[in-house]
C-alpha cells in the first residue's frame, strides 16, 4: 500500500510539471503572437507553481516577456506593469542562477547586456542634457542588468555616483560610491570622491577613514594627498593642512595648484591675530612666494592673479587704518605709512589687471580696482572702471 501511495505521488508530480511545462510553452506562444497580456498571465502562473518554480527557461522566457513590455509601443501592453524593466532583470537573475547546465547562459547574457548598453545609451543622452538624475538611474539600471549575470559594470555605475553628486543627491553618491568599494573596484577617484562628500558633510572621521583607505592602495597619489589636505583645511587643522602641502610640492612642483594652496594657507596665517607679530609677517612673505610660484608655472590662474592682488590690497589697509590712528602732530610718520600702503597698492595692481583680464565680469575684482586707481590718482584708468562697473549693472 505504501509503494502505491509513492506511485501515486511521482505520477501526480510528474503530470503537474508536464501541465505546467504546457503552460510555459502556451506562455511561449502568446509572446509570438504578440498578445502580451496573456503571455505574461500564463507564465506568472508557471514560475508561481512549485513544480516549476525553479525552472530556468521559465523565467528567461519571463524575462523577455517583461522586456516586450518595456519596449511595447501599444499603451495597453505598457500599462500591464510599471516597471518591467526590474521585473526583467530579476526574471533574468533567477533563470541564470536556476540554469546548472548553462543551456541558456548565452542567451541570458545577450538579453542583459542588451538592456545594459540600451541604458548605458539612454544616460548619455540624459548626461548631454544635464538631466543628471534621469542619468543617474539609467547608469543604474544598466549596471544591475549586467549584476543579473554576475557581471559587475563598474565602470556604468561609477558615472551613476557621479550624475548623483552633480544632481546633489549625496546619499545615493555615497551608496554607490561604497558599492563599487564592496565589488573590490580599484579607482582612486572613488576613494577620492567618496571621501569629499563626507568632507562637505562635516563627516571628519568617515572622509579621512576614506583617504586612508585609498592611501594604503595608492600611497604615491597626489589627489588623495591633496584630498587629505582639504579635510585638514575644512576642519581647521592649518598646521597638519601647511605640513601635507609642503610634501605634496616635493612630489610636484609643477602642479599650481599645490602652490595656491599653500599661499592662501599663509594668507590666512598672515591675517590671523592670535598669531604672533613674526609669525604673520612671515607668513605674508610667505604667502607672496607662494602664489607667485602659482603664476610662474600658469599666468592665467585667475584665482593666485585675485588673491595676490588682494593679499597686498589688504596689506594696505592694515597700514591705512595703522595711519588713521595716529595723532594729527604725527604728520611724518603719518606720510611715511600712507607711502607705504600707497607702495602694496601699487604692487597689487598688476595682478588685479590680469585678474580683470582673465574674467572681466568679476565685480569685486573691479571694485578693488577702482579703490587702488582712485587712492593712487589715475583719474583716466578710474573713469575706465566705473563704465565697466556701471555697463554690468545695467546688465
């Protein structure tokens, strides 16, 4: 009696995968004739049924119903669900992970990699037209299609990360920046990126654990040096911030923008009083030195051009304010000072001119400008300024 229950049980098994296989095959048929509604009501009911649960050509032929879907143009069939894209690519990860024989591994594959490049294309596009979320979620979606297979599209979902930094999303940059970590992707970039943004989100610890991170892989990387700097610089940290500098200029003194940066970090020495007296004259030396070695090795560099000019306007008014507090029978030194500043007014001057040069539409530049003509009597080069100043105004 008991064989013939288990008789009974192998033949009731075997006539419900046969029945389900007629519907996987009728689910076949419908994608055929084009009648996606009842392709895609046939072989949910397969792949729902135990007996054929885990059956790899039912959920590849899922799959590419789901995709027929997607790429329907007839309003009916894209109204049957509202993203057959997922479900494809879900559908496609089963049939590959069901698949032990690789009977469909190639045709699998074709069909993801088909939707990833079709995506890849798409965020392009969105890329192009600076519609960076939209290029953030197609970037995305290509690089999952390719994770249905196991195939991790590193370099798809690294452009997704940052389409999400351009499009502000920090968060989602953040996830995917860590995801690529966790796919073992080697790029200094996303060490150097992914720690910004911890940066930008006062996140000192997260963003310096980042750099470390990278430094053990990349420990002769200048970004990653230079990102380490900049977490100094944000957080306060001056002295740790001048040290990283001066090492970064033995590796490259070719680079301006290491230069620059060391000058505004003297600049700021220079203007900090609870510094001592020597410690800010020489730190405006300095700082001269600094963004003078920037514009040796660029002229253009608009922004050591600026910050000279203005590190010397400053001077400047320091001395003014120095004169302005003397007693009226102080009149000698009172000349002597008002020389002086007259003499870093002069020195700012070219810098400022090549700054104004460089971005003419830069109003403070201008307004330093006409401060330095009218203090040092260029009455023609003062009318000069005032039409440019008024002329963007009127703007």
């Amino acid at each position: 009696m008991r064989k013939l229950v288990l008789l009974l049980v192998s033949v009731l098994t075997f006539t419900a995968v046969v029945a389900q296989k007629n519907v996987r095959q009728t689910a076949s048929n419908f994608l055929k004739e084009g009648k996606l509604d009842k392709a895609l009501e046939s072989i949910n009911q397969c792949v729902q049924d135990p007996s054929t649960a885990q059956d790899a050509k039912a959920w590849f032929l899922r799959g590419s119903i789901y995709l027929e879907v997607f790429n329907s143009k007839d309003e009916k069939y894209k109204a049957l669900d509202p993203d057959p894209v997922s479900k494809a690519i879900d559908s496609y990860k089963k049939a590959h992970e069901f698949d032990t024989k690789k009977e469909f591994a190639e045709d699998i594959f074709a069909k993801v990699n088909w939707l990833r490049n079709n995506f890849f294309n798409q965020a392009v596009d969105f890329y192009n037209k600076k519609q960076f979320r939209d290029a953030m979620s197609a970037f995305e979606t290509g690089a999952n299609a390719l994770s249905a297979v196991d195939v991790q599209d590193t370099l798809a979902l690294f452009y997704a990360a940052a389409c999400a930094s351009r499009a502000n999303d920090r968060l989602k940059a953040k996830e995917i920046y860590i995801k690529l970590l966790n796919q073992n992707a080697k790029s200094v970039d996303i060490y150097n990126y992914l720690s910004d943004l911890y940066r930008i989100d006062k996140d000192s610890s997260n963003a310096l654990k980042i750099i470390r991170q990278g430094q053990k892989l990349y420990p002769n990387d200048l970004k990653l040096f230079l990102a380490e700097t900049n977490i100094y610089l944000t957080f306060g940290n001056t002295d740790k911030a001048l040290r990283n500098l001066k090492v970064a200029i033995k590796k490259d003194s070719s680079n301006s923008t290491v230069f620059f940066a060391l000058g505004t970090i003297y600049d700021n020495i220079s203007n900090d009083t609870n510094r001592s007296g020597g410690e800010r004259a020489e730190a405006f030396n300095n700082a001269i030195n600094a963004y003078q070695s920037a514009l040796r090795i660029n002229p253009d560099y608009f922004e050591a051009n600026y910050n000279l000019g203005a590190l010397f306007v400053n001077k400047a008014a320091v001395i003014n304010d120095q004169a302005n507090k003397l007693t009226l029978d102080a009149s000698a030194e009172f000349n002597k000072l008002k020389a002086e500043a007259d003499h870093y007014l002069e020195q700012a001057l070219p810098y400022l001119e090549k700054a104004s040069e460089l971005q003419p539409g830069d109003v403070n530049t201008l307004y330093s400008l006409k401060q330095i003509y009218a203090r040092t009597n260029k009455p023609d080069k003062l009318k000069e300024i005032n039409n440019k100043i008024e002329g963007l105004q009127k703007k």
